[in-house]
C-alpha cells in the first residue's frame, strides 16, 4: 500500500470532514464538503487498485439520495411552498408535494453520501495494517477483529468483479435473478476458503494467545476485577442520576471504577508484544495537512457552541426554507481539499501502488 500522508494526520482529516457532515444538514455546507472530498477521493482513486470496489459503495450512495427526495416528497406534505397536489383519495402519497419535503429530502440524501464519500476517501488512503498501529495493546485485539470485518466487504466485491469478468469470458450474461447463481455460487466458495485460510494462518501465528501466560487465578482474578469496575462505573453513573442525596459520592465511585478500569486495561496491555519493521514518517505535508484539519475542525467546534443556528437546517415552516450561508464556515471546509493538494504526483512508469515519497 503506498504511503499518502501519516496516520495521525490522516485520522485528523477524517475527524475534521465527518464532524461538519455530521453536525450540519446545510445543503451548502454539504455541497461544499462533497465537492472537496471529490477531490482527495479522485486523487487516491488513482493511486490505489482497490478504488473499484469502494465505488460500489457511492454508487449506493447516489442512488440513496436519488430515492430519498421523492420519497420524502411524498410522504410529508409539510411546507408551504406547493409544488403539485397529488389526489388525496390516493393513500400516503395523496396531498401536497411541496419545495420543503424536497430540499429536506434533498439534505438528507446530500447529507449521507458525504458520509460515504469520507469514509471511502479515508480507506483509500490509509490501510488498515497501518491504522491496527495506532490502537492500544489493551484493544489490540479488537482492533485485528474490526480490521477483518472493514476490509470483508471491498474483498468481497473485488472478488465479485473478479468472477463476473470469467464469466462473461466465457459468454454468461445473466437476464434475471435466477441466473445469478453462476455467480454468488464461487463468490460463497471463495469467502469460504479465504474464511478458512484467515482462521488459521491467525491460529498458526498465536493470535490472541497471550491469555496462557497467566494462571488460572489470574486469569480469573482479571475477570472479576473487570466485573467490579464495570459495576462501579455503573452504579455511580446511575447514583448521580436519579439520587439526588448521592451526588456528592457518587463521582467518587464512577472514579473508583475509571481507574480500575484503567488498570487493567494496563495490565492487560503488558501481555501483549508488539513489533514494528519500520517507523513512520512524517513530512512537510503532513504538517500542512495537520494545520487545515485543526482550522476546520476550530471553526465548527467554534460555531457549535457559539451559534448552532448556523449549522442547522429545517426548511419546514416556520423556518425559511432557504438555507444560509456562513463564508467562515465555507472556507474552512474548503480547506478539507488539502490532502489533493499536498500529495505529490505518482512516478511516472510506475505501478499504481507506488508514489513519490
């Protein structure tokens, strides 16, 4: 996999483009942040041979917002603004299709594949090998498991295109469902073997046999002292909610159990040994990225708290269902451009995996 930007950067570009898309349905602010991570994703799409099947994904996406307007058209008949009047003998769907079901179903399809966008831009450009590195030992464990079940899909439909291509070689056209079994048929075999061969390559290599250290009562004595914390944790968090004479102890408990917990997490952690071939770099460019990712994610934290008005968006009366326009924001989510930018050209003659350094 070739090497875009550092990790760290790149987790603060993810940070800084998926909190605006989740905290605003501003068609504006939308299209300014789909327009941005367009061009970071056709950049990396260049770069990386598995952009293809990450491209099923946003085709999903464009369908999603292509039947999210009509379908919010017509079952709210809110708004003022009247479009067209369906007869209302005609059951859900009879009544008003008014401009501000539209531009909310508008918002909400613009609003979901910017999510999508994001995320296919961010797997393009950091694998999931490097991003395993930045989790703590306590979670290594979990993190190989979310790692396995991030990469299943792409592989899946990389695999998918793989076997469709054989066989329109050899001249099958599907016309109907029933002609798909040639198709999902070696798809199930092929998960299945790669299913098996992942087990045990894992098993060869002492996958999560860092528990057979310990002893028995140790083992066990980890385990109930988890209990404890958890129970702890739980308990004051519901003493200073519904007890109004806890409230001075209670804090000390959820503490108690966060240090506990904590502990443990430590202990834990010193069982597992991890090894690095190399280290990680970081650039110039990094550095500039860093910078655009902190003003973006400056400027919308600061927004949020000070003037959430500006980042919502609800088009139905007695709201306007025009939606404003804040240029402090615009430019900061222009600045989420910056990984499109900052990326050197690739080499010429060579592969699609290897980039200038």
């Amino acid at each position: 996999m070739n090497e875009t930007f550092h990790p760290i950067a790149w987790l603060l570009w993810l940070t800084a483009a998926a909190l605006p898309a989740m905290l605003t349905r501003n068609p504006l602010y939308l299209l300014l942040l789909l327009l941005a991570t367009a061009a970071v994703y056709g950049t990396l799409q260049r770069r990386t041979p598995s952009a293809q099947a990450w491209g099923v994904f946003l085709r999903a996406g464009l369908f999603l917002v292509a039947f999210s307007v009509p379908f919010n058209a017509l079952m709210v008949h809110a708004g003022n603004l009247v479009l067209l009047r369906l007869p209302a003998a005609w059951p859900i769907v009879g009544g008003n299709i008014t401009l501000e079901a539209l531009l909310y179903g508008l918002s909400s399809g613009l609003n979901l594949l910017a999510l999508l966008l994001i995320f296919a831009a961010f797997n393009l450009g950091l694998d999931q090998s490097r991003l395993l590195r930045l989790i703590p030992k306590p979670f290594y464990t979990v993190g190989v498991v979310a790692a396995i079940a991030v990469t299943f899909v792409p592989q899946m439909l990389t695999a998918l295109q793989e076997i469709r291509d054989v066989q329109r070689l050899r001249g099958f056209r599907p016309r109907g469902l029933r002609d798909m079994g040639p198709l999902f048929l070696p798809l199930l075999t092929t998960g299945l073997e790669r299913a098996i061969q992942l087990a045990e390559s894992m098993e060869a290599r002492g996958f999560s046999s860092t528990q057979t250290r310990l002893s028995g009562r140790a083992v066990l004595g980890l385990r109930l002292a988890l209990i404890v914390s958890l129970a702890l944790l739980l308990v004051g968090q519901f003493a200073a909610s519904y007890w109004p004479t806890a409230r001075a102890w209670a804090p000390l408990l959820s503490g108690a159990g966060l240090l506990l917990l904590a502990y443990l997490f430590w202990r834990q952690g010193r069982q597992i040994q991890r090894t690095r071939y190399r280290r990680w770099v970081w650039r110039r460019r990094d550095t500039w990225l860093s910078l655009a990712c902190l003003v973006t994610l400056s400027v919308t934290g600061t927004l949020w708290l000070t003037s959430r008005i500006g980042l919502l968006y609800y088009p139905y009366p007695p709201y306007s269902p025009w939606p404003s326009f804040q240029p402090v924001l615009g430019a900061a989510l222009a600045l989420l451009i910056a990984p499109a930018l900052l990326l050197p050209p690739p080499r010429r003659g060579a592969n699609a995996e290897t980039t200038d350094a």
